[in-house]
C-alpha cells in the first residue's frame, strides 16, 4: 500500500514514573559511590535497564580491518541479552498486538538477536527496496531514477510497478529481486505472481523479518547499493513514523491488510549507534487491525529501540 498518512499518534503508556526512580536511584548511587572513592579511587559504571551495574563498552575507532568487510565491536553479553528480553517483554504486554523485532549487526547479519511472537508475513513496500537495487543494476550507467525514488522516499506503488515491468516478464523481474536478495545470503522467494489482484506481486512475497535484517545488515556493506540506501534516509515526513523516529536511520515501511481487512504494518532500517550500526526489521500487527494503532505500536518499539541503542549489536563496513 502507498501513501497512508497517519495521525501523530502519542504514546499509550508513560514511562516517567520509571525514570524518575531510575534517576532519583542513580542520584543516591553517586553520592554513596562517591564517598568510596575519596580516596582517589575512580569507579565507573553504565547503568541497563533492570540489570546490575557494569563497566561501560568503549565505541570502536571505525577504522577498517584489513582483509574483514566488517569490523564488529564487543557485543552484548548473555545477561545483557536477557535484560533486554525482559524489558521486551514488559513493552509487549503493554501493545494490543502481535510483534516481532530482529536486530544484527551491519556486516554479516550472523547471530541476529529476536524478540517477540511476529516471524513472518507478506513484505508489502519494504520489498521495494531489493526492488530498486535491482533496477539501479539495469541501468548504464548506474543512476537513480525518478521511478526508483518515488518508490522509496513515497513509498509510490505506480512508480514500483514501473519498474517491476521494466525488469522483464514477471517471472524474469522476481528473478532479478531473487538475485538482489541472493548475494546477501537471504534464500526469499519473490512472488512472481499476482495473489491478490488489487495489490502488487513482489508486494506479496513472504518476507521473514530473520532474512529482511540479514539483507539490509549485508546490503549495507556493498557500495553500489548506496544510492538506494540512501533514499531510505528521505522517506517524506508523512510516514517517518517508527524507526523514523530514530534519528539518522534509514528505513523503509510497508504495510496492507489481510483477506480479513486487518493490518500489518513492517519496517526495515539501519540505525547508527556510538558503537556502529545495526540492521533492524520490526513488524506489528495489531489487535484493533487498525493502520493507526500499527504505527503508534511500531512508535513504542521504536522508543524502546532508542532505550537500548548502547546494548545492541552494531557493526562497521570496511573498506
């Protein structure tokens, strides 16, 4: 679907009130802590939500690695990992509706972390991103067209058809995706065919959030895929909702109803943190089936996302 405009919506569940103890906590640590170290003791700790204290990750210099695409930071521990299991939870139980996130590490998309009940379902728009790689490899050379940018920054479903056709036959079009989504290790099959004859083909491809995070996380580390990552960084402000509320992510949305009317509204994005960047592809469907409580869902797990942006696993392309 293109073209939604929701309502800013505001958050459905406050969490002032655990800041504030969290603070007032921190406050009366400092003070205990520093009269510890009056001795000239320097004690330092990072504070994660529900967890004990810890010695803070360093972020990494970013300097390449010499033969590694990638060169990875020190990734979250165990316990760290159950932490923000933990505080996942506790953002699920307060949405009406089904969730899934998966988070990797720019580089390889290898171990990606999984919260949430939500795996897999149609791709609707975020298909148009392996869509507009595809085509920006036709052209000679290499540019980004009006058609490609439509689709990305607008989410344009004429625009994406333009270029659906322009690929070939269907099954030739679903090929050439096929083989975007290849060369990063991500085994999808684009649907060639229309399933739904009121919604686009590639549109209904099953799209598991495991394999959208391995893509991006992948993708991201191939130069000729930059001017169509970089469009995900001009998504209009109509539909900056979500991860686009995170600030400097690239992202892509995408969401229609089922045969049933209710929705599914997905993202997929690449958020920059101190210690690198992450791939992130979340989905959210809604109890209400509602395309506004969609966004206000994915705006929750975004703001949880921005919570937790030293915990998670980031990594840095080499050259």
């Amino acid at each position: 679907m293109a073209r939604h405009i929701a309502a800013s919506p505001t958050r459905r569940r406050s969490r002032r009130t655990r800041i504030a103890l969290a603070i007032a906590g921190v406050v009366s640590l400092v003070f205990v802590l520093g009269v510890a170290a009056a001795g000239g003791v320097v004690v330092g700790h990072h504070l994660g939500s529900g967890s004990s204290s810890r010695e803070a990750t360093p972020p990494t210099s970013g300097q390449a690695t010499p033969s590694s695409a990638v060169s990875t930071p020190p990734q979250p521990t165990s316990s760290t990992s159950t932490t923000l299991a933990d505080d996942f939870k506790q953002l699920q139980d307060g949405l009406q509706a089904q969730v899934g996130v998966v988070i990797a590490p720019v580089g390889n998309g290898n171990s990606p972390l999984m919260f949430g009940d939500w795996k897999s379902g149609p791709a609707w728009s975020t298909i148009k991103v392996p869509l507009a790689i595809a085509a920006l490899r036709e052209e000679e050379p290499p540019h980004v067209t009006d058609e490609m940018r439509a689709a990305i920054t607008e989410s344009d479903n004429a625009a994406a058809e333009s270029i659906w056709q322009g690929l070939g036959t269907p099954v030739i079009a679903a090929h050439k995706v096929e083989d975007v989504l290849r060369q990063t290790g991500d085994d999808t099959v684009v649907q060639s065919q229309k399933v739904r004859p009121e919604f686009t083909a590639f549109g209904q491809t099953d799209w598991p959030l495991t394999e959208q995070t391995r893509f991006l996380a992948v993708a991201a580390c191939d130069a000729s895929n930059k001017p169509i990552l970089d469009l995900m960084g001009q998504v209009e402000a109509s539909q900056a909702w979500g991860l686009g509320r995170i600030s400097g992510t690239r992202f892509k949305g995408g969401w229609g109803p089922s045969l049933s009317g209710d929705y599914l509204v997905r993202q997929i994005g690449l958020v920059e943190t101190a210690n690198g960047t992450i791939s992130v592809a979340v989905a959210v469907q809604p109890d209400s089936g509602s395309f506004d409580d969609g966004v206000q869902d994915l705006n929750e797990v975004a703001n949880w996302l921005t919570e937790h942006l030293a915990e998670l696993p980031s990594g840095r392309c080499g050259s």
